[in-house]
C-alpha cells in the first residue's frame, strides 16, 4: 500500500498569542483615584478661581460637571466630583448665594443663566431653616449651662449646709466631753461615736473653735445719720 507523500514545505511556526501582541493601555485609560473633595477643590480652585477661588460662592451653570470633565479630562472620576459638588452646593454660604444672585455662572465667571425663582425659593427656605436650628441649639446650649451653674450653686450650698452640721456636731460632742464625768467608754456608747475615732474628732473641733474665737467679729453697723470720725 502506497503512502502519502510528506509534504516537502518548511513547518509553519505557530501564531502569537492575542494576548502578546494587545497594545498596552494608555494612562489616561488607565482605572482613575477617586479624589477626596479637599484634593477636588484645590485642583478646581487653582484651574477655576473665578467660582471655585478662596471665599468665592457663585450660583454654578446647570450640568457643570460635564463642562469640568470636558476641561480636565481624566483628573476625576465621576463618584468624586459628584461628592465634591454635594459639599460644594449643599454649603450655607452658597445657598446664601443662591437666594441672593440673580445668575449663575460658568466656570470662566461669566453669567450663564439666572437663578430660577423654584431654585431661589428653596435656598432662602433652607438658609432660614439652618438659621432656626442654630439659634435653637444656642438657645439650648444656654438654657443647658444655666441648668449647670443652678446644679453647681445648689451642691455648693448643701455642701456648705453639711459642713456647717458637722462642724456643730464637733462642737457639741466637745463640750459634751470636757463636762462629761462619764468613763471614755461610756461616753463613745452614749455618744455614738468610735473609740477610735473620738480624739481625732475632738481635736477637730478644738482646733474650729480657737479658729472661731480669733476671728475678728463683724462690725456693727452704723446709724444711717452718724458721722465718721
């Protein structure tokens, strides 16, 4: 039986793969960072001063992100500006804006519209709903420390109450004991009071009424007519 022939042409190397030969991504195709609104307002201040500047609040174009990203290109990823431009338009001060300006504006500064009377009314309702709340908190804020001082005045005052007891119980059992004939024993007994205790709460009110008898006394007070002399 007759084979067939081999055939007398070289062998064909094999194709590269698709993979090896796949063109290499470019940067800008490349997976963004999501920017954190600080990093998102730096870089559109500097590019943008004229609505995004230090201490600027202007009403901003409708649909101004488009005209960012088309502007600089592959610098953000939508989630972060969206997030900046939250912050951005949410802040009092540009609502204030917004309830105040007639227009808004592109990112050049130049009027671009005007402010709809729907987008001004919901503003000033907004910037004046802020406004209750933060007067009720500083109304709070006050009625709370006051509550404060009154609970710290009243525990100053039960304080002061309880030693001024104390001291006329030191100074009862004093003069209780130096009159007292009754053995150390007996009189803790009767008094109510430790043994052990007993001499440190005797000196206690030795040492009180010596204080109290060189205190000088209180002046007494003059007759309305009376001279000075």
């Amino acid at each position: 039986m007759n084979s067939e022939p081999e055939s007398d042409q070289p062998p064909v190397a094999p194709c590269a793969s698709a993979a090896s030969i796949a063109p290499v991504p470019s940067a800008a195709a490349q997976r963004l960072p999501d920017l954190s609104p600080a990093e998102c307002a730096a870089l559109l201040a500097a590019r943008f001063p004229a609505v995004f500047g230090k201490d600027v609040h202007r009403p901003l174009k409708l649909r101004i992100a488009a005209d960012i990203q088309q502007e600089l290109p592959n610098t953000f990823t939508k989630r972060a500006l969206s997030a900046f431009l939250h912050r951005h338009t949410t802040s009092t001060l540009y609502l204030k804006a917004l309830a105040n300006e007639p227009n808004r504006y592109d990112l050049g500064g130049a009027a671009a519209g005007e402010v709809s009377a729907e987008h001004r009314q919901a503003a000033t309702e907004e910037v004046q709903r802020r406004r209750a709340m933060q007067q009720q908190r500083r109304t709070g804020a006050i009625e709370s420390q006051r509550k404060t001082e009154a609970a710290r005045r009243n525990a100053d005052i039960a304080q002061r109450e309880a030693e001024g007891k104390e001291r006329a119980a030191r100074a009862r059992l004093l003069r209780t004991f130096e009159t007292s004939s009754l053995t150390r024993a007996n009189f803790c007994a009767l008094m109510g009071v430790a043994d052990a205790e007993l001499d440190a709460l005797l000196a206690q009110a030795r040492h009180e009424r010596e204080r109290h008898a060189v205190a000088p006394a209180p002046a007494a007070p003059r007759p309305p007519n009376a001279r000075p002399r």
